[in-house]
C-alpha cells in the first residue's frame, strides 16, 4: 500500500493557501441536475449509489475541451455538490488521454469570426471550474490516465485526490503556441519543489505519473492494467468520508520511486538555471553549463525555449513568479487578464500563430511578434497583467461564500 504522509502534508499546506472549505458545511437538500444539451455526449455521466463520475469523451481530439464542455462540467459539479445523496465525484477521460487541454482551434475559429465574447465566456467558466475544484465540499477524485495537457492540470490537480498511471504524460507547452499556462497553473507550479515549475512552464517538458506523485502534483499511482479494479472499488463505495476514498484508491497502489533517468534528478541543475529573474538570465544560464558540460538535457531545454515565443517566456515566467505569493483565485484572476490579452492581439498574434503553425498548417514554423527576447519592452509584457478597467469586467469568483474563514 502506498506509503502517502508527505503527500498529505502537502495538501493540508495547499488547502490553508487556497481556504478550503470546511466539510461541514451544509448543502443544499434539494439536487439540480443538468439538463439536456447538444454536446451531452461530449461529458458521459455514469451514476452509482453514492457517487458520479464525469467522463471526458471526445477521444478523436483527446478530450481537449470545448466552451459547451467546460460549462456542462460545472453545471454538473455544482449540483453533484448539491445534492446529498452523493458522497464523492470523479473525473476522467475515454480513449487514451484524460485531457489535451483546451480545444484551441475551435477558439481561434471563434476569434475569426468576431466571436470573441464567446472566448470570453470560455475562460471565465473555465477558471470558475477550476476554483470550483479547488474549494469543492466532497471529496473529489481526478484519474488523469493518459496525455494530461495544458488546461487539463487546472481542472484536476486543485481537487482532493489525483490518481496518475504508467500511461500519464503531464505537461504545460502553451509557450510554444504563443500562451501562458494558465486555468491556475501558476499556482500549482509555483509550489513545485525547487524552480521546477519555471521549467516545466518555459520549456513545455512532461512529467510521468512516477514524477508527478514525487513532486506532490499527485496522490496515487497504479498501474493502468488497473484501473478498472480501482475503479470498481470505489463505485462500491457507500460514503462521504475521504480518508475511507483514500484507503480504496491506495489499495491497488504501488510504491514507485524516478528512475536514475528522471528530469527529477536534475533539481540542483534546474535551480542554478532557472532561478534567474529573467528569462535571458535563464538562456544565459543553459548556454553557459552546454559550454561547459555538453549536457545534453540543457541542450533540449534551450531548443525548446528558443523555439518558444518570446513574449510567452517572458510573461509565463512573470506568471508563475507572482503566482508563488497568490491564492488560487488569484490566480485565476490575473490569469483571466493575461488570457484576454492574448487572445485580443492588442500587443501581439502570437497565439493565432502559435496554432496555426502547430494544428492548421503543421509547419512548425510560427513567425513569432516580436520575434526576439530582445525586442519584447517590459510595457508589452505589464499589458498582459494590467487591470482591465471599467469597460472589461475583472474575472468574479464566489470567494466570500466558498471562502468564508478568509
């Protein structure tokens, strides 16, 4: 059985950041369930006596999230918290992947259009999710089985328990595509061990599930063979009460340690790296231990970075940097600046370029703007985090009633 004490102290750290909820608080008597809507079969339901599950399932595009996806999962999740015939809820994916993220193409489409008001409406519902995750009053369960990508990670990991497989393959790349990690990624990777999560967010590099678990992203692991036996065992469950969800997801659990090959073991490298206050210190970092060391990992890390916009490093870096001295709303809150900012083109296109040369015409050779480091001022990047002003309204959380200790 897995041996999981640290992991525990780390979310009772994560639960005083972000003010969870007491679990006796009391619900609502009366259920609300979602009606019927087009894309229902996008977000499967399956029911057992005293839980719900919520299953991803658009396996063609590897669950990657459309805005009618994202605002049946919380119509679903709200009255699952709701009713108190349900002591626990799930979330997981069909096919080969729990999630690849937000369906980018789809948005940009919508962006063409003139339909920018419904991209809006896509990431306020999405970062609301995401709190909703974060201060839910039943225990949550996450099996992120599979590709578990971009936004993936913020409607996941801020729930009570995240179970990872041999088959999880978890990652931050939106750099690459002219984003930022966002859906509250700035919180959960600005608490990884050490500068691991500047890493993993200016490079795009994965972690595995054996990697996850080490650095406290998740709290179980078992082996994808089985799946279907833990979840067996949980849908025969009869109860509200975490601690006996704990004991069942261990039950088929492994105690798994990084391989000698692990990005884990390269922390002290990372540190001396990636520490620096700016992104050019970073690259001035790498180039110097390839200088001196040939090292083949801070090789992958510079193409990676320097095949990245140059805006995005810079305001991901600035993101996760804020996001160590935030609460997760937050952090959802600024998020929501930087993502309207990146989607207006008021100071770049670099996310339509970003996509249309990774999705639509699949060149790889996205022509960022500004094109170098050097050419990104310090007043392109404060755009991104400024107050949106009388006009825009500022992302709004149900704080003073989901947080009322605070």
């Amino acid at each position: 059985m897995q041996r999981l004490n640290g992991l525990v102290k780390l979310r009772n750290s994560l639960d005083k950041r972000i003010g969870f909820l007491s679990s006796q608080r009391n619900l609502s008597a009366l259920p609300s369930y979602a009606s019927h809507d087009d894309t229902q079969d996008q977000v499967l339901v399956e029911g057992r006596a005293k839980s719900r599950a919520a299953i991803l399932n658009r396996p063609d595009s590897l669950n990657a999230v459309t805005i009618p996806m994202v605002a049946r999962l919380k119509r679903l999740f709200e009255s699952w918290e709701e009713n108190p015939n349900i002591g626990f809820v799930i979330m997981k994916g069909s096919g080969r992947a729990f999630c690849s993220g937000a369906d980018v193409v789809s948005l940009c489409q919508l962006l063409n259009e003139g339909r920018i008001e419904e991209c809006k409406t896509f990431f306020q519902t999405l970062y609301k999710f995401v709190y909703l995750q974060g201060t839910y009053l039943k225990p949550n369960v996450a099996i992120l089985d599979g590709v578990t990508m971009g936004c993936a990670g913020g409607i996941s990991l801020p729930g009570m328990f995240r179970l990872v497989t041999d088959k999880t393959a978890f990652s931050s790349p939106e750099v690459q595509i002219g984003f930022q990690p966002d859906a509250g990624a700035s919180f959960y990777l600005s608490r990884l061990p050490g500068y691991l999560g500047e890493y993993l967010a200016l490079t795009g590099d994965k972690l595995n599930g054996v990697e996850m678990i080490a650095s406290g992203l998740a709290t179980h692991y078992g082996l994808n063979a089985r799946l279907a036996m833990i979840e067996e065992r949980l849908g025969n469950l009869l109860t509200d009460d975490p601690t006996l969800i704990k004991t069942s997801l261990a039950q088929y659990g492994d105690l798994v340690y990084p391989d000698k090959t692990s990005i884990l073991h390269k922390i002290a490298r990372i540190d001396k790296c990636f520490s620096h206050d700016t992104v050019e210190e970073i690259i001035d970092a790498l180039e110097n231990e390839v200088a001196v060391t040939y090292n083949e990992w801070c090789k992958r890390a510079l193409m990676k970075m320097k095949d990245a916009s140059p805006l995005s490093l810079k305001v991901t870096l600035r993101s996760i940097r804020e996001g160590r001295f935030q609460s997760l709303d937050q952090c959802l809150a600024r998020e929501y600046r930087i993502s309207l900012a990146g989607i207006s083109k008021k100071v770049s296109g670099d996310f339509f370029e970003g996509v249309r040369a990774r999705f639509l015409d699949k060149d790889f050779a996205p022509k960022w703007d500004p094109p170098s480091l050097e050419e990104v001022s310090e007043d392109m990047v404060d755009c991104y985090f400024s107050p949106l002003g009388e006009v825009e309204p500022e992302l709004e959380l149900p704080t003073s009633t989901r947080e009322p200790y605070i």
